[in-house]
C-alpha cells in the first residue's frame, strides 16, 4: 500500500500593521514648538514684570534722592543764615567799642529827613512786601533802609528803639509797631494790595 504524500497547505501570510506607542513625527514636532511657545511666552512675561520692578525702584530712588536735596538745600540756607548772622554780630561788638552816640544820631537824621522810614533787612521779604503794600494804598511815602548794609545805622536803630529784630517801621518820626499798622489800615477800609509793588531806596 502506498503513502499519501500530503503538500503543505500555502497559508497567506498577513503583515502586521499595529502602530509604535507614541506620536507621530508631525504630532511630536507640533508639541514641541507649543511648549516652545509657552516657554517664550513666560521669558517675555518675566523680563516684563522685571522691568516694571526695576522702574518702580527707579521711580523712588528719584524721589528719594529729590527729597534729600530738597533738605540738603534748606539746610545749606539755614547754615548760610547762621553764618551771616554771625558776622553781622561780630561786627556789631567791635563797632559797640565806639560811643553810641554817634550810631544813634545817625538814624535820628534818617527818621527827621524822612516822614515814614522802613527800617528792615532783605530776608523778611515777605513782611517788607506787606508793609509797603500798606503804605502805598494810604499814600504814604517812604524810605526803605536795609540794616544789613550798614552796621552803624543797624545798631543805632537797635540802640534807639532797644529792639534787636527787623522790620522796625517809623510813621512820622515815631516808632509803630507793623501789626498795630497793618490793624489800623485794616480798620480804615484801605485796600491792601494783591501784587507787592518795589520797595522804595
């Protein structure tokens, strides 16, 4: 008896088409520029909020650095009026060495030529402009004496009235104090006026 020779069976074969775990190359090229995005996004968010720090503490060191100079400029006019004063007063104790009588015979001469005579230096600015303005709506004229400028009528006026601050303000040959004045211009309805006017020489 014979033997059945069997021929293998032809079997189609099938490739496997199961995709690799991950994303594809375009899907992978997409996320990263994303994150590339974001990543810019947040450097440029950052140096912003960086530089708005940065002008902030600009801004106050300006301010701080004005304010200082506004104190270091009072300061430096507040030594300056020391230092002023001071020789002003040197110069008075070496001129007190001499007679006061002749000092005082000098103002004498001012006030007896003079009607009205506003006695002052230039640092009581705002109180010279009130008194002039005073004196110019009643018509009154006057002569505007600056102690500074002359220590023998400074102390002489200091001697005759025994006072030692200015303005000292003479109506008629006879001392008056500025408030009283101002009071009685006041009372009479004289108007005061709004711009301060040139102090008379």
């Amino acid at each position: 008896m014979g033997q059945k020779t069997s021929l293998p069976e032809n079997k189609e074969t099938s490739s496997s088409t199961t995709p690799e775990l991950g994303a594809t190359p375009e899907i992978a090229s997409s996320n990263l520029a994303e994150d590339e995005l974001e990543n810019v996004s947040a450097a440029n968010k950052n140096d912003s909020e960086v530089e708005f720090d940065y002008r902030k503490v600009e801004e106050r060191q300006n301010e701080f650095e004005a304010e200082m100079e506004r104190e270091n400029e009072v300061h430096r006019a507040e030594m300056e009026t020391i230092r002023r004063n001071t020789l002003l007063l040197d110069e008075e104790n070496r001129i007190r060495m001499n007679p006061i009588g002749p000092m005082i015979a000098e103002v004498e001469i001012i006030i007896k030529k003079n009607r009205n005579v506003l006695f002052t230096s230039r640092e009581a600015e705002e109180e010279n402009r009130k008194i002039s303005s005073l004196l110019n709506s009643t018509n009154n004229e006057f002569k505007t004496v600056y102690v500074e400028d002359d220590a023998v009528i400074r102390l002489g006026v200091k001697e005759l009235t025994s006072k030692e601050e200015f303005p000292l303000l003479f109506i008629d040959g006879h001392l008056k104090d500025t408030s009283e004045f101002e009071q009685e211009c006041l009372d009479n309805s004289y108007s005061i006026l709004t711009y301060p006017p040139q102090l008379s020489e």
